[in-house]
C-alpha cells in the first residue's frame, strides 16, 4: 500500500532555512533519555552532568555527544540572527576547535516543538533525495527552560536550477510510511498552530 503521511512546515522562514510545506514518509524510532538536559542527537546519547552548564555549553554538550563526544566550543557567530515560527530565535553558533558552523532554533518552554521540528527534518534528510540541513543535536537547558534544536549551517548562494529542485522535492514526496497508513509518530506545529498527526489513520480523509 502507498501511502503518505501529513503535511508540516519544520523549515521556518529566515535567511538560512528554506520555506515550503511537503509531505514526510518515514517513522523514525524515538529514544528519549531524561538527566539535567534532555537531548536527543544523531549518536542517541544524552548529556548526564549538565546542571551547572550555561545554555551555550548545554548545547556544546549536546554536539559533543552527537560526534562521539570530541571537544567542543561553541561561540555565537553572524548569520542567522531572527526570528523563527512559533516564537522561536534564530542564531548561529561556530565551534572554535573545528571551525564547523551550525545554525540554532531556541526557545523557552518549547521543547516539543522543537523536538518535532528535529525529526521531521531528520525525516528528509534520511530519504537522501533533497539537501537540507543535517540535524545535528535537540534538548533543552533545564534550569531556564530553555529548548533548543541544532543544525548543520547551509551557506545560501544565488541561482540555481529550480528544475532539480522540484524533482527532488517530488522524489522526496515518493516516500511512503513503513506502515500504510497516514500520520506521523509525533504531533508538531506549522509557525505556532498546533498540527495533531497521531494515532496514525487508515483513511486519507479520516486523517
């Protein structure tokens, strides 16, 4: 059976994200592990000793685990300072060890969205049919509440063949659920507006 799942915006109009809605297909298995700071990376660790970090070194901590715990050191850097959907900012952080640049969402009380957002991208990414940026870390600095979800930087350039693009984008669309049915495993947001995708559904129009 093909099928496909909701549509969602996890990609928030700034300067360094792109904007448009499409339809996800694909159910990635969740591991959530709760200490100090709750984080979920690419290498499925989390940070255990993190009471007493700020909210930067909280999310040092996070990219540090997400690549097998090398050393790093993020400092705020020019970019992508703004505004995002839902209420979240927008800002650019670059590791001084290695010189990797990443692009960051953060906002207070958020931690669901922005957990949402890490996997919807997550979710494209895997197909390997349209660049966008590779998630990298999401968690949330737990004395101030402060969530966060991080990503590779993309430098924009001008041009660009939007013929590739759509087929891309459509080769993207071809992704199916694992399952048949329509949803996601988890609800998310478009801006601020609450999108519910669960319990997964048989019937498109049901859904």
């Amino acid at each position: 059976m093909i099928s496909v799942l909701s549509f969602g915006t996890f990609f928030f109009c700034s300067p360094f994200w792109v904007c448009h809605s499409f339809v996800v297909t694909l159910q990635y298995p969740v591991t959530q592990r709760h200490s100090q700071v709750l984080v979920d990376t690419i290498a499925g660790a989390s940070c255990s000793s993190c009471l007493f970090l700020s909210p930067t070194e909280t999310m040092a901590q996070a990219v540090s685990e997400a690549f097998d715990g090398r050393e790093v050191n993020l400092v705020p850097t020019g970019g992508a300072g703004g505004s995002g959907g839902g209420g979240a900012t927008t800002s650019a952080m670059v590791d001084t060890i290695s010189g990797d640049k990443y692009f960051v969402k953060s906002a207070r009380n958020k931690l669901d969205m922005l957990r949402a957002e890490y996997l919807g991208v997550k979710e494209m990414a895997d197909t390997n049919t349209i660049q966008v940026p590779t998630p990298i870390a999401f968690g949330q600095h737990e004395p101030t509440n402060q969530a966060f979800c991080i990503f590779e930087y993309l430098e924009f350039c001008g041009g660009g063949n939007q013929y590739e693009l759509g087929v891309q984008l459509a080769k993207m669309h071809r992704y199916t659920s694992e399952n048949g049915m329509f949803g996601f495993h988890v609800n998310n947001t478009i801006g601020a507006t609450f999108q519910p995708n669960t319990p997964w559904m048989d019937d498109w129009v049901e859904f």
